[in-house]
C-alpha cells in the first residue's frame, strides 16, 4: 500500500494529519501566535474601550452641566417673574395710595420699605450688606 502512494498523495496525508493535530492541539488549549497578532488586537481593544469610557464620562458630565444650567435659569426666571409682580404691586399701590403726592410720611415709608424687604428676600444677593440710612423718625429709609 505505501508503494501506491504518490508524491501528491504524501504531501496530501502529511496536509490532513497536521490539521488534525492542529485541530486536537488548538482543543486542548494550545495557541500558536508567532506574530503577536493577539496580543496587538488586546491593546487595540483596550484603548478603545479607554476611549469609549472616557467620552461617555465626558458626555455625562455635559448632560449634568446642561441640567444644572437650566435649573439655574429657571430659578432666576421665576425670580424675575417675582421681582416684577412685587414692584408693579408696589408701584400701584404707591399710585393709588392717598398721600401718593405728599412728602414722605410715615405709612408710605413703611410700604417702601416692606417693598425693599420682599425685594431682598426674592434676591438676597442684590441687597448684599448695604448700610441702611435712618429715616429721620426711627425708620430704616430706602436704599438709592
């Protein structure tokens, strides 16, 4: 029988029982990677996984900031539409008030001031810490 073989024929067989090894040795765990070719495609991997985290971090952080922003422009919003109302109020209050043409007295300083007060608790930071001036009467007068 091995007389019928052909050259052909050897190199043939030879062919089938090193893919069968091949086959057998890669079954039991054996790796064969002259090149690296593995190793390169972990770091490729890695990096783009590094990558992805990172811009996903990035991405995060610009939808916490946008948020944060809009919350901060709502509030000042509000506080605008707040401000407003107190001093159209006020300034109708003021208008329609009785000694509206008299020199300050002592009641329309009063609603002056409870103005300047409700207009430094809707924006504290307006107000800051400015000194108050008397009013001559006792009463704090209204800021310039």
């Amino acid at each position: 029988m091995l007389r019928i073989l052909t050259p052909w024929g050897w190199a043939l067989g030879l062919v089938g029982v090193l893919g069968v090894s091949l086959i057998v040795l890669s079954g039991l765990g054996f790796r064969w990677d002259p090149f690296g070719l593995a190793r390169h495609r972990l770091q490729v991997a890695e990096a783009a996984a590094s990558l992805a985290r990172a811009e996903a971090a990035a991405r995060r952080l610009e939808v916490e900031g946008a948020e944060e922003q809009m919350q901060r422009l709502d509030r000042l919003h509000q506080q605008t539409i707040a401000v407003a109302r107190t001093t159209a109020r006020a300034a109708a209050e003021a208008r329609r008030a009785q000694d509206a043409e008299t020199p300050l007295e002592p009641g329309r300083m009063a609603r002056l001031a409870a103005h300047d007060r409700e207009l430094c608790r809707l924006a504290p930071a307006v107000c800051g810490a400015a000194p108050v001036d008397p009013a001559g009467i006792g009463d704090d007068a209204v800021r310039p």
